[in-house]
C-alpha cells in the first residue's frame, strides 16, 4: 500500500526498459553501506537464517525419497512391520524442521529492524541535510517534489529492503540448492525442467517488456489526471461561478477514459503473466511426471519412485523463485531509482557558511548603547583578527550596503548598484512596485541569498565573515505570508526563542497585541492550531507572528507589512503592535502604510532594482518625484 | 455502502461476474491434476504401464493448457472489470462533485476530495481486482482440495481438521493484534508528512529563526515513532510466514508417518500419499492468500466509505427544472434574508435583511471580518441559498432561475480566486468561450491588465500555471476581474476583488467600470474607503446586519462605525503600492 499520493512522474520505467545500470548497482552499494552502518550484525545473522531456511526446504522435498524408497518400499517389499526407523526419520526431519521455522522466523523479526531501522536513518538524514539547504534550493523546488522523497521513495526503498533483497537472496539461494538436488536425483529430468524455465524466460521477456513500456504510459497519464483533478477541484467554486460544470465534466470524462485505456492495456500484459508463470509451472510438473515415470520404469536411468517424488516437489521450488526474481529486481530497480534521489538531496550542497564572527553576551563591558537598556542583555560580534587575536565589536545594528548588484539567475539582475545605510536604531522605509526589490534586499541583508557584487556591513563586519545561526538570530523577522505550525499558541509564540518561559510568551503577546484575542479562545495559549488550515483570521495570524517576534528581541528587524485585506480594527492592533516592537531597533520595513512610511528616518524609493528616491517623507514630498506620485494616489503616464 | 459503491461496476458487470468464473474453473483443472497424477504413479508406473502412462500425460498436459487459458481470460476480465470500475467510480465521483453547491464543498474540503478521486480510487480498484480474482480463487482452492483430500483418503485428510483451525487462528491473531498497530502508523505518517510539509512552506521562517535543530528534532521524534510503530506492526505480520511453515511442515509430518503406516497396510498408495502432499500445499496456501485478500480489503474499506460519502452527498443547491430562461434587468432585492451557513436558523450570521437595489446602481459594501459581506452577496448569484425570505434577481426570486442563466447574469470575483493552466486567452474565456480576440482586450483593458499582457513576450498566449502562481497577486487579481467582465453581466460583484492591486490602478479600474458598463449593477466589497467613497450608496455591515446605508458623507455625518474606519485610515492609513 503506498503511503502518498502515486503521482508516478518519477517513474523510471517511463525512460524505457527497466534495467540494472551502473548507476543502479553504486546506488545499491550504498544502501548496503547504509545496511553495515550498525545493523551488519543483524544482517549476518539474517542471511544465515535465509541459508539455513533454504536447506530446510530442500531437505524437506528431499526427505520424501527417504521416505519413499528407505521406508515404505523397504517394508513393503520385506512385509515386515517394523516403524521404528521410519519413525526415527521423522523425529529427525521433526527437528529439521523446528530449525528451519525457527531460522524463518528469526531472519523475517531481523528483516523487520533492519529495514525499518535503515530507513529511519535514512530519513533523518535526509531532514537534516535538507534543513542545512540554502534558501535557493527551495525556491527552486516544488513542494510536492520534494515530499514524495519521504513518501514514495522512501516507502519505496523499505519495500525494497524488508522485501526485495531478502526475497531475490532466498531465491538465488533456492535455486542453487534445487538445482543440485534435482541434478544428484536425475540430470535427465533436469533438462526438462529448463527447458520449461527457457520458455518462461522468453515468455517473460516478452510480455513483462510489453507490460513495462504500458505501464509507464498508464502511470503517466494517471499523473496528469490526478493533476487536473487537483487543479479542478481546488477551482470548483470558480467552475461554480462561471457555470463551466459540464465542459470540466467534458475534459474530465476524455482523459478519464484515456486512463482507462492505458491501464487495460498495461493489466492486460502486467496481469496475465501471473496465470501463465504458473501453469506454466502446471506444466512443467505434469511432463516430469510423465517423463519421470518413464524413466522410472526402466531400472538403467537409476531414478526410484521416492526420487520421482521429490523431484516433483523440487521442480515446484525451482520455478518460484525464478519467477519470483524477475518480478523482484523490477521493484529493486524503482526502489533504486526512488534512493537515488534521496541520496541526492542528501548530498546536495549545504547552504555554504565561511563567517566566524560570533554573537556573544558580554558583561556590559564596551559599548551596550539602547538595547542593553531594552532586553537587559549585552550582546557583540567576537571576530577574529589575522593576527588570530579576538576583538569584541558591541552589536549596535548599523547595516550598510554599498555598490549591491544582484541577480537570482544570471541574465536578470535584480538589483543595480545598491548603496545605502541604516544606523543603530533608525527606520527605513522601502517604497516601490511590485518587483522593485524590495524583498531582494533583505533576502540580502539576512544571507537567504549572497551579493553577486559590492558589499553588506553588520557593525562594520562584513556579513560573509558572521557566522549565519548568529546573523541570523541578530535579525527578526515578520514576514507577509505568515507562517505558523501546528502546535499550541504558546509554542507558536515561542518558536522565536525556545527557552522563553511562558511569563515571556504572555509578555510578547501583550506587546504584539495578540494577547485580547488569545485569551478570548477556549483553550487560551494552549489552543492548538494547525498550520496549513486556518482556524485563525490572517489578521491573528499576522498578530501571533509579530508576538514570535517579539519574543526573540532581536536588535534589528525586517518587516514585511501585510497588504491582504485585515479589518479596520484588527489592522490597527497589528499597527500599534508592529509600532511597539519597532521601538529603538533598526528596522527594515516593506511598507505599505503611510504612518509606517511618515516615521521612517529614511524612505526608499525602487524601480526596476534602482535606489530612484531616497529622503524622509517631507523631502520626498517636495522633490514631487515618484513618491509624490504615489503618494498623491497619482501613476506617471 | 457496498451497494452503492458497486452501482459504478454498470456495463463491466459482464467482466466481473466472468472473472471469478474463469478463476473457478482455472483451480477446478488445477485440482484436478494431482489426483491424476496419482493414478499416473499407481496404476502407470508402479505397474509398468507405458500406454498408462502416456495417456493420462496426454490427459494432463491438455488440462493443464485449459488452466491455462482460463488463467489468461480470468487474468483479462479482471484487469478490464477493476479499470472499468474504477473509471467509473471516478467519474461518478466527478460529477457529482460537479453538482455540489458551496456549503458541500464547505463541509468536504478540496483537499479531501483530491484524495478521494485520487488514492482512494487507485486503493479501491485494487482491492476490487484482488477481490474478484483472489476472493474467488482461495475458497475455491480450499473447497476443491479438501474435497479431493477427503475422497482420496478421507481418514488422513483429517489431518487437515486438526491443523488449518491453529493456522486460521494464528493468521486471524496476526491480524487482529497488527490491524490498530498500522492505524497507528498511518497516522503517524500523515503526522511526519505534516512536519515535512510545514517546515517546506514556512522555511524562511525556520531559516531567519534558526531553528534548523529544532527542526531536525521535532522531525526525529516523529520519525522515531513511526519506527518503533511500524516495527511493532511488521513484527507481527513478520510471523505469518514461519506460521505458515509451521504448519505445512506438521502437515508433512503427519501425513508421511500416518500415510506410511496405512501404505504398509495396503489402505493407501504411493501416488495417493504424493498427492496427498501436493493437496496440503494447495490448501495451506490458499488459507494464507485468503487472510492477505482480507487485510487488503479491509484496508481499503476506510477508503471505500471515503468514496460512497461523496457519493451520498446530495447537492443542495439544484436549479429548477423549467427554470426561467432570462434575468430581466439588474435590480437586486432582499426581502426578510436571514441566512446560516449550517441552515441552522437559530446562529445566523445574517439577520432580517431588507435591501433594494436599482439596476445599474454602484454599491460599496465595508464592515469587519466576519460582518457579513461575502455572505450577502454570495446569495445573489446562489452560490448559497438563503435560509430564510427571498433574494430576487431581476424581480423574481433567484431560486425561479435556470442556475446558469442566473451565474452568467451576476459575475462574481471571489475574494480567494484562482487561474487555470493554460493560455491567459484561455483563462479569460472561460467568461465567454466564444469571446474574439477583440473582445479580450476590451475586458483586460478595463481590468487595467492589457499593459501587463502586452509586456509579456507571448502576450495573450502566454502560459498561467496552476493556480496562477506565476503572476502577481495584483495581475491575478486583474486577469479574474477581466475574465468575469468578460460575461457581460447585469450584475458584478466584487468580493475585495482587487486588495493587492495598487490605489491608482483600482481608480482607473473603477473610473473604466463606470465608462464602459454603465447599466451593470456594481456591488464592490472593499476594506478601504478609497474604493467605494464615490458609490452610489454604501452599505455598512456589522454583526450580520445593516447598520447604516447612504452615500459617503451621509455616513460620514450619521454613521458611527463608518466614520471610525474613515479616520484610522486617513490617519494612518494605506500608502499601497503594489503593482
């Protein structure tokens, strides 16, 4: 059963016939890394249990000849009525067998940790890498791409691992055990049984080639109808208001019968293998039957009748496994297709971070200035000079950034020759379009993102050489799109600085206005919210994601001030609250409100990635530039 | 609920009902053969029969190329009947979605429906195919070999009596203990999928707070729950096999010892004792394939309940048969509306609304969150239906309307409104499919959108993805604008239609508006005054109800709420600039 959605665009089928190539087998050597990285005891023991299993079977359709010929016919032909070595041989075979089930048991309860044990590993590895991840990465992948690594590949890869090898081992196993006991009992009858396997092979061949190539078409048109699905059923209220019901229902119904199509096709050579693999097999046990007796017949080919009958036994557990690898190393392939790409993402490069510059508390040695006064804590950048000697620069907040040019891909620059400076404690306004690049500068100042050319000084450091966690930690921010996570209001909250006690949760909420609302909910700050739906209005959003803020109290702040519509009155919390946080720090405000823009020390206006404007709201006022423009609700012709 | 379900089996009704048939009669040959078998090795080559021999070889390689070819056709009819089925399904599921008014997509959200059509749909017809080709297969198996057993030797058959009730039970333990285990799993991995999903969407926060670690550890919690409940789960299912050895191997036992002894009596033959053997096989297995058909269904009965409650849910907005064909003109009344999203009239989040609209009048709405204002006008094209009194359209009431007369008359742009993929021509057809180019442009044009298209290199034919996600919020926002205009209604409201579109644009939309569409009723929602100060009326919402109507400085003088959102925004209100 598959634990996401089957999107099946990552089919590797869908490149044509599945095979074991180099990349396969590297990718299969490092999951078995992976396997000896603390489970290889485990491992050894499993496959011991896999060989002494294996035997036992053999052993078993063995003892039938024993039975037969040692026994029964002895007795027969002695008439006399004496058991007791027929029942020692089957106290003996008695505990064979306790030993072969007891061996399958122990090596399924090995299977079992070790797969699930690898792929836990495997899937913390593969969150802590992506945690480590520059910002670039994700917005250059989709979301849904990125979870069906957790999802269907890594389920994938456990199927993979409790199943498929395990099974491919066994059946490797299996068949060299059958095949030299079928060869000690009759190399004659032997030929027969591969000559049935040949035509198994080459039916296989056949119709398993057929089956892939269908149903990799089948999966990716059932791709693209779940994706029209999704599409459609997320706009059916639009579909709604322009009465297009009947024409979504015509698409749908087109598509819905192509997949139909496919998918009969690839069932009908997918399905069909099955029957025709065993009675195939039917077959094969009826001509050993016939042939064998023949041979059984004449005294000079040596076969007994109890040979006979553990040959038959035999050739039913020569052709299941034979089968059984075929269909196996087909799910080892896609499994292996899945683990390449979480290996990938596992070895992605991690966001690169060369900073030594660290952020540390001092005991108000050197200079604190206002935001000692505020949080009560002094904090300062430690650099390391050349000389290798430590120098302690007080953390004030003054940010500069002088000739910036960047751009996300490289024939479309962003921003052009960006020059500016924020001193401790100001405001500063960013006034432009949408795709001015406004955000641009603070994904800049915040190291989401690297200038291509010039520089960005911290405290006069430049910000390459701070180490990221302290830049960052440095740095609040309050962005549009407010993201919470399912959890309780409290821990929402205190997400900005986790070990805040919930007297300091109480009193950021306060601060950022959000604590009327919160107490007015039935379960007060241990409401549970979720972070995908919204049990809470974008305005209680925005209040909680300021109270995040505020809870952390960092020094210099980015503000990206919400356009969506927020009523009056919850607006004007998230005002008053914004107002109260941006107090004696330096902060860098996306600003779509006049107040926000009336008191900022300095206003800067963009166009197309250009600094066109800058000033306070009166200078700007009387240069009637842009701003004026935009001020006066007026657009350049 | 099996019933409904199965009523989308229709015209693959003749493949399913031949499927387990050809199954049937595939096991009934397969069964047939060891016992033949046996009177090969007893009468043939114990006796040194060579015409024996051969003749029933002849008789066995024929029947085995019949299994054969019932395999094949059971193999077909299968795959034909579960795809069948399962296109079926989705295409009920479908349609049915397509008639439900927004309080169902209200109360089954767009997410669960995706799954429902989606994995559900796949889960289903894959139990459904094991059903009809398994389900047939193991009883039959089972019955046909015990019978043959009980016929060859019915003393040592009883064998059978005394191992498959252990192997039943310990198969049916193995179920019972590891069935809540695997809910518990797949709750846990919707959990981890929510973790993964959370941490995507809101990287930038976990990156600007650094909480990378904290991150990795609310992760690894998770993940090492969803170990140690999956191993607890597999461990137990890892017993089926050596359950399953178990008994196969006491069976063998048994059967030699037992057999041997009535051999040396002269009760038995060889070849009965061979096929003996080959019987236990038969029947053990399908035991086994039987408990592996009931874990897959029973899986899949969450999902098929899934399924039959989109069917089951009835559409409660339908229009009426013989519905009125034409909306007279642009006038909107309501007469006594009382209205609640659950029917319940008891909590209504609209009271006794009385309100008269003249055709071709422009009327600003404002008012707080949960004020009422998109359930208003949601009434008028019927996305919702009243619960109390009467909306009228045109001078009649809008439950008289065909629903698609009325929908194309009243154009709504949603407050949360999305694009489909495709051509932005296309996207703007969906208001007029046959709209010609021309006419495109005069829609965008008033939408303020055509300076935008132009500047795109592909212009008209440049591609929307999903959800219109590579355009701007404000170009969005224009484009859903322009591709309701497009319908030329009678009536066009706008639902806080274009909050991310910058104050100067939205006076050159409305300034447009006014030029080019002078007889439409316009209904604007909006949270700033800017956009509606110049209606012809503004209505002022508060707690469902209307507490105040006039034009701008009547509300001014007269209307407390009005005039407090009036100062706080020219106090300190918006300087919008988004493009």
């Amino acid at each position: 059963m598959s634990m996401g959605r089957g999107g099946g665009r990552h089919n590797p089928a869908a490149q044509g016939r599945i095979r074991m190539d180099k990349e396969s087998l590297r990718t299969l050597r490092r999951v078995f890394a992976h396997i000896g990285d603390g489970y290889l005891g485990r491992l050894v023991l499993a496959m011991g249990c896999i060989v002494a299993s294996a035997l036992v079977s053999v052993a078993s359709a063995l003892f039938l000849r024993v039975l037969i010929d040692e026994h029964i016919v002895p007795i027969l032909l002695a008439g006399s009525r004496d058991l007791s070595g027929l029942a020692s041989a089957i106290g003996a075979m008695g505990l064979l067998y306790i030993g072969g089930v007891a061996s399958s048991f122990l090596y399924q309860q090995m299977m079992v940790s070790i797969s699930h044990g690898v792929l836990r590993d495997i899937r913390n590895r593969m969150f802590f890498s992506m945690q480590r991840l520059p910002l670039r990465y994700f917005d250059t992948h989709a979301t849904g791409e990125l979870m069906s690594r957790y999802t269907n590949d890594a389920d994938a890869m456990r199927q993979m691992l409790s199943q498929s090898i395990p099974h491919v081992f066994s059946s490797l196993l299996t068949i060299v055990f059958v095949l030299t006991a079928m060869l000690s009992l009759s190399a004659l009858l032997t030929l027969v049984v591969f000559a049935v396997v040949a035509v198994m092979f080459f039916v296989t061949a056949r119709i398993g080639g057929k089956s892939a190539n269908y149903f990799s078409k089948r999966q990716k048109v059932l791709g693209d109808l779940n994706g029209y699905v999704e599409e459609m059923i997320d706009g059916q209220k639009v579909i709604q208001v322009f009465s297009r019901e009947s024409a979504v229902r015509a698409d749908f119904e087109d598509r819905n019968e192509q997949l139909f199509e496919h998918t009969d096709l690839a069932n009908r050579y997918g399905i069909v293998l099955m029957p025709i693999m065993g009675n195939l097999g039917n077959i094969q046990y009826v001509l050993i039957a016939v042939f064998g007796g023949m041979l059984a017949m004449n005294p000079s080919f040596s076969l007994t009748l109890g040979g006979l009958a553990s040959f038959l036994t035999l050739s039913k557990n020569f052709t299941n496994p034979v089968s059984q690898i075929s269909q196996q190393i087909n799910s080892v392939v896609m499994a292996l297709a899945g683990a390449r790409r979480v290996f990938r993402l596992i070895d992605e490069e991690p966001e690169e971070d060369l900073g030594h510059a660290r952020l540390v508390k001092t005991d108000g040695q050197g200079d604190c200035r206002e935001n000692a006064a505020r949080s009560g804590a002094c904090w300062a950048w430690e650099t390391t000079g050349e000389n290798g000697e430590t120098r302690l620069v007080p953390l004030a907040g003054d940010i500069r950034l002088q000739g910036v040019n960047f751009a996300y891909e490289t024939d479309k620059p962003v921003l052009h020759d960006v020059d500016l400076f924020a001193k401790p404690g100001q405001k500063i306004a960013f006034v432009g379009a949408t795709g001015a690049g406004k955000t641009t500068i603070t994904n800049l100042i915040n190291r989401f993102y690297d200038v291509q050319q010039g520089r960005i000084l911290y405290d006069g450091i430049p910000v390459q050489d701070i180490r990221k966690p302290d830049l960052r930690r440095s740095l609040g921010m309050v962005l549009q799109d407010t993201t919470l996570f399912t959890g309780t209001i409290m821990e929402n909250i205190r997400y900005g600085r986790l070990e805040a006690t919930d007297e300091e949760v109480i009193e950021a909420a306060k601060l950022a206005n959000a604590h009327g609302f919160i107490t007015r909910l039935p379960d007060g700050y241990q409401t549970v919210i979720s972070g995908t739906e919204s049990e809470l209005s974008q305005g209680q959003r925005q209040l909680l994601s300021i109270a995040r803020c505020a809870v952390a109290d960092p020094p210099v702040m980015i503000l990206d001030e919400a356009t969506s519509s927020i009523d009056t009155r919850t607006e004007r919390l998230i005002q008053e609250g914004m107002d109260r946080l941006m107090e004696g720090r330096t902060v860098f405000v996306i600003a779509h409100r006049l107040s926000t823009v009336q008191n900022a020390q300095a206003i800067l206006v963009l166009e197309g990635g250009r600094i066109i404007e800058r000033g306070d709201h009166d200078d700007l006022i009387a240069q009637r530039g842009k701003y004026y423009q935009l001020y006066t609700g007026m657009r350049s012709v | 609920m099996l019933k409904k379900l199965f009523a989308s089996i229709r015209e693959y009704k003749k493949d399913t009902l031949l499927s387990p048939f050809f199954v049937t009669m595939e096991v009934l040959l397969e069964v047939t053969v060891p016992m033949i078998m046996a009177d090969l090795i007893d009468r043939g080559v114990e006796v040194g029969d060579m015409d024996h021999i051969v003749r029933r070889g002849i008789l066995l390689v024929a029947l085995a190329l019949c299994s054969l070819l019932f395999g094949v056709l059971a193999a077909r009819a299968s795959a034909r009947a579960s795809a069948g089925f399962a296109k079926n399904l989705r295409l009920d599921l479908f349609h049915n979605i397509q008639n439900f008014s927004f309080s169902n997509l209200d109360r089954l959200s767009a997410s669960s429906l995706i799954t429902r059509l989606t994995t559900d749909v796949t889960n289903v017809q894959q139990a459904f195919m094991m059903f009809i080709r398994m389900g047939a297969r193991s009883p039959a198996m089972f019955l046909f070999a015990m019978i043959m057993a009980f016929r060859i030797n019915s003393r040592l058959a009883l064998v059978y009596v005394g191992v498959i009730p252990l192997l039943a039970g310990g198969l049916a333990w193995i179920m019972f203990r590891s069935y809540p285990i695997f809910e518990r799993v797949f709750q846990t991995y919707d959990s981890l999928n929510l973790v993964v999903q959370e941490n995507l969407r809101g990287i930038r926060v976990v990156k600007s707070f650094v909480r990378e670690d904290h991150e990795v550890e609310k992760f690894g919690a998770i993940s090492n729950a969803l170990y140690r409940f999956f191993v607890k789960a597999d461990r137990y299912m890892a017993g089926t096999m050596p359950l399953m050895q178990a008994s196969t191997y006491a069976c063998m036992l048994l059967i030699s010892w037992l057999g041997a002894n009535m051999i040396i009596a002269g009760d038995m033959t060889t070849g009965q004792l061979m096929s003996m053997i080959t019987y236990t096989m038969q029947i053990l297995m399908s035991l086994m394939m039987l408990s592996m058909v009931l874990v897959m269904v029973s899986i899949s009965r969450a999902a098929a309940g899934r399924i039959v409650e989109v069917l089951d849910e009835v559409p409660t907005i339908t229009g009426p048969v013989d519905g009125v064909a034409e909306v007279a003109d642009g006038s909107i009344r309501f007469q006594n509306v009382l209205f609640s999203y659950t029917g319940d009239a008891s909590s209504p989040c609209m009271f006794d609304t009385d309100l008269s609209i003249a055709s071709g009048e422009t009327i600003g709405i404002i008012g707080g969150t949960g004020s009422g204002k998109t359930s208003l006008v949601q009434l008028i094209p019927r996305l919702y239906d009243v619960t109390k009194g009467a909306v009228l359209v045109g001078g009649r009431d809008v439950r008289e309307y065909d629903l698609t007369v009325l929908r194309d008359s009243v154009a709504i742009v949603l407050q949360r409104n999305t694009l489909f993929t495709g051509t932005i021509a296309e996207n703007l057809r969906w208001g007029n499919a046959d709209a010609s180019d021309s006419e495109l442009e005069w829609a965008a044009g008033l939408a303020q959108a055509d300076e935008f298209i132009n500047r795109l290199e592909l212009g008209y034919d440049s591609h929307i993805e999903q959800g219109g996600t590579n355009v701007s919020g404000g170009q969005r926002q224009r484009l859903c604008l322009a591709r309701a205009l497009l319908k030329r209604p009678k009536i066009l409201i706008l639902d806080d239609a274009t909050s991310a579109v910058d104050t100067a644009t939205e006076a050159e939309i409305r300034e447009a508006l006014r030029r080019e569409m002078p007889g439409t009723t316009k209904l604007i929602i909006a949270q700033r005054i800017s956009s509606i100060r110049d209606a012809d009326r503004i209505i002022v919402l508060d707690d469902g109800r209307i507490d105040g109507t006039g034009t701008h400085d009547e509300l001014l003088a007269t209307n407390a709420i009005y005039r407090e959102v009036f100062e706080s925004q020219t106090k300190g209100g918006d300087f919008d600039v988004n493009g």
